[in-house]
C-alpha cells in the first residue's frame, strides 16, 4: 500500500526545518536525533570525537524541540569544525501532541527522517543512537555488498519479545531501491502507528515486523546483520563506536568518553 502512513509522515516533513545532508560534500553520513538535553549531555561529544579522527565524516544531527540556545550553539560548533561536516535540522515535534511519553517519539525520529536523506543522494546511512562516541570510521566494515542489500540491523533473534528482536543502536540503510522502499515503509509505519498514541518504544517494535513481514511481499527482499564491531558497548579497541548500554553503565561511559577525548 504505497499510500499507507504518507498523512503523518506529510505532517512530519512539513514539521523539519533545516538543511539536509548534500551528496556532493560527502556521500556517506551518519544520522542521529536528540532534545536540547541530550544535545549538550551526548552530541557534542559525539561530534568531537569525529572532529579528532581528523578524516572527513560527514554527520546529520535532528535536533528535536531545541531552544534557541542550542540552535545558537550548534550553528557555531559548525562553523569551527574542520573534518566534520555538520547539517542539522530542526523538529518541531508534531507527532509527538498527545504522546503521555514524549520520548517514544523522540526515539523515533531519527528513523521518519532517514528517507529525506536518502532521497538528497546519498549513498549510505549509519543510522546511530546519539549517546556515543566514534572510536574508529565505520565504513570500512560494510562490504560493496551491503549496497545491494535493502538494508542492515542489529538482530537478535533469541529475545522473547518482538520489540528486543531488533537493537535500534545502528541501523545501514543504501542508495539502493529496496533499500530506500524499507526507509520509507519504516518512516510512514512509524507516522501511522504515532497516530494511535503509543505508550511504550516503537522505534525497534516497527523495523522488526517489517523485516519480518517484507520477504512475504518481495522475494527479493534481504537484510544483513549489522557488523559486531560498529557498535562497542565494552568499549572494545576495535569497535567505531562506543555507546552507553543503559543508565546503570553511565558512569563508565562517561570515564571512557572522557580518556576517549582527553578531557
């Protein structure tokens, strides 16, 4: 149903303001959303642990409800990166009325943007929580073939329950078609589904089903699992990220973000 979820998803669209990513200042980009909170608590630091690695990386940020202090603070953290290339947009969260948690859709965002990005020509999307640090490039470890797939997530077919069946830490989308149809069956699946008023996270309830529903649509549909060492949670030398596993490990996040980045 190629119309399923396009009313919210048009809400959503004409709710972002904002520039996207542009291909031609780099084709890979590694997309991640948070509140003005987390700006200062987690994406700056992200973005400067890219800014040290000194190679190009390009970094989409989805600023969600932001005061205009961290608008102001974004735009001048831009202008002094050298390495990093910086686009930020602007959500003013209109999916999120009547939400009794506000965070479910913030969780979400991330991925209703995505096909907006993919539809400005990129190439590939590291879509990332944005409580993490890069350690190391990511874009070595995805093959030429995980272009032709539609696309890669961290799956862990032991869990019981449907929503730990997918980890929505790091998921790769591509250029590629089917890929670019699963962005944008995710982002109007999450639109339609913000509509009943969610109560509990669906940013790793949706990606599941749909990968488990779509083979039964097209035969040629196929996924990859994402990469182990993109996302390190023990802080592993050889991971390009390191990321916080839950509020109880924060305080060791922050004692390797800050070794990480010499602060």
């Amino acid at each position: 149903m190629p119309n399923y979820g396009a009313t919210g998803f048009s809400r959503f669209r004409d709710a972002v303001d904002g520039d996207l990513p542009d291909p031609t200042m780099g084709k890979d980009v590694i997309l991640a959303a948070c509140d003005g909170n987390y700006f200062n608590l987690f994406s700056v630091d992200l973005i400067l642990s890219m800014e040290r690695l000194g190679v190009r990386q390009s970094l989409h940020i989805h600023l969600l409800e932001p005061p205009q202090s961290v608008i102001a603070a974004a735009e001048k953290l831009r202008a002094s990166l050298k390495w990093v290339r910086l686009t930020v947009t602007i959500d003013r969260c209109e999916l999120a009325a009547g939400l009794r948690h506000r965070q479910v859709y913030y969780t979400a965002a991330r991925f209703l943007l995505a096909p907006l990005i993919l539809d400005r020509g990129i190439e590939r999307l590291l879509v990332i929580d944005v409580d993490a640090v890069m350690n190391k490039s990511p874009w070595d470890m995805f093959t030429s073939a995980s272009r032709l797939c539609d696309g890669g997530f961290i799956f862990r077919p032991e869990k019981k329950r449907p929503w730990y069946r997918v980890l929505a830490s790091a998921v790769f989308y591509s250029a590629d078609a089917g890929s670019r149809r699963l962005a944008s069956a995710i982002a109007r699946s999450l639109a339609s589904t913000l509509r009943l008023k969610p109560s509990y996270h669906v940013d790793q309830l949706i990606p599941y089903y749909a990968c488990s529903f779509a083979p039964d649509y097209n035969e040629a549909f196929e996924v990859f699992d994402m990469p182990p060492d993109v996302m390190g949670y023990n802080y592993e030398a050889e991971a390009s990220f390191w990321t916080v596993k839950g509020k109880s490990d924060i305080e060791k996040f922050v004692s390797e973000k800050k070794a990480l980045l010499d602060i």
